[in-house]
C-alpha cells in the first residue's frame, strides 16, 4: 500500500472558511469515492510538540492507495479532475509526498 501525503498552505487571501467546507463537501466524498483508495484525510495543523512555533504546514492530507495503477486510472477521471482544479484554487504550491510502510 502506497499512502500519499500532501502537505500545503493555502493561497494568500484564501477564505479558511470556504476552503474547509469545500474539503468537506466535496474533496473528501469525491476522493474517499475512489475504488483505488481505503481511506482519504484532511488535517488541519494544531501546532508543533512542544513548540511554539507556528507549523510550516497549514494542512495535511493522506492518502491511502490500495492500488496505484487504478488510481492513476481514477485521478484521470472527470469528477477528480474538477476537484483537483477545485483544490489548486485554495492550495498554494502543495507537495505530495509518495511514502510506503517499512
């Protein structure tokens, strides 16, 4: 199993507000929908242990990928490929990460 993780900002100026209810609404079903995924996260950053500093990241996304190839197929999709220009609207510069288990 492959897990995706995407760590992001959004884009100055953005509506925080407008961003999470659209990652509720319409990312999380959307992605969560797809035969190749087990299971799709969106984070909001609390903050760092046992720091005070302010995260690099404002959001944290994870990806769980059962199958990659079919998930090549999924993201190729119409309905994925509106949510993904949907989430480089909000997103600046996101960073997805391919990670596997040890």
């Amino acid at each position: 199993m492959t897990t995706i993780v995407v760590l992001f900002n959004l884009k100055p100026g953005t509506d925080v507000a407008a961003y999470e209810q659209w990652a509720r609404d319409r990312d999380l079903p959307t992605v969560n929908g797809l035969d190749s995924v087990d299971r799709f996260e969106v984070l909001r950053s609390a903050g760092l242990l046992m720091s005070d500093a302010a995260p690099p990241y404002a959001y944290v996304e994870l990806i769980r990928v059962n199958d990659m190839e079919k998930f090549g197929a999924d993201v190729a999709g119409e309905a994925v490929q509106k949510a993904a220009a949907e989430f480089g609207e909000f997103a600046d510069n996101p960073l997805f990460i391919l990670t596997e288990a040890l």
